[in-house]
C-alpha cells in the first residue's frame, strides 16, 4: 500500500507566527493542512493569485480577528507552510502587500534551498 500522505514542512519564522494563534484556530488550520496532504482540498484554503500554481492560502475568520496561512504544494515532496499570519484590518480580503511580498520572498528563498 502506497502511503499518500505527504509531510507538512515548516518554515521556522511562519511556525513560529503560527504558534501566536489562539489554540482553537491552531486546530482548524493544521485540519486544513491535513486535508491538502492526504490530497484534497479545504473549504477555508484557496489558491492565492499572482503567486504561481500550487500556493494556497487558509483563510479563516475567527473571534473578530482573521488568520491566514500560506502553503504551497508544488515545491518538493512535502507540502511547505511559507507563512502564518493574523490580519488585524478588516479593509476586505484583500491580503496586504508586505504580506505578499514576504510570501514571494519565502518562496523564492525556500525554491532556492531545496534545489
């Protein structure tokens, strides 16, 4: 039998973000993360545009506050977690652009080590 789920890789700076949320969103979020490593998707991930095929961002809403992690599936083996963040604006959905441009940055910095 052929094992098919991949392994969830870690950034350490997004880990370390990701350990700041409340332990409930925690949950929800790694049950997300599970589900795209068994090969699916969850209904709170959603592929982020403008960052090339494969990225995927968990968006939930939770206590007022709305938390985000950003993975990407098309890098190795493992699935990669790039980076986890709270958005403390309600100006939309719209994901700020320091925070894109971290995501770029850690993508091409991960791409880049796993060569």
């Amino acid at each position: 039998m052929t094992r098919t789920t991949r392994p969830v890789s870690w950034i350490k700076a997004a880990l370390k973000e990701f350990e700041t949320f409340p332990e409930a969103a925690q949950s929800i979020c790694l049950a997300a993360l599970t589900i795209s490593a068994e090969g699916g998707k969850a209904d709170i991930a959603k592929p982020m545009l403008g960052l090339g095929s494969g990225v995927f961002e968990i968006a939930l809403p939770f206590r007022g506050d709305a938390f985000r992690v950003v993975y990407a599936v098309q890098i190795a083996e493992e699935i990669w977690v790039v980076h986890a963040f709270r958005k403390k604006s309600t100006q939309g959905i719209k994901t700020p652009q320091r925070e894109i441009n971290l995501i770029k940055d850690r993508l091409k910095r991960l791409k880049e080590m796993l060569r």
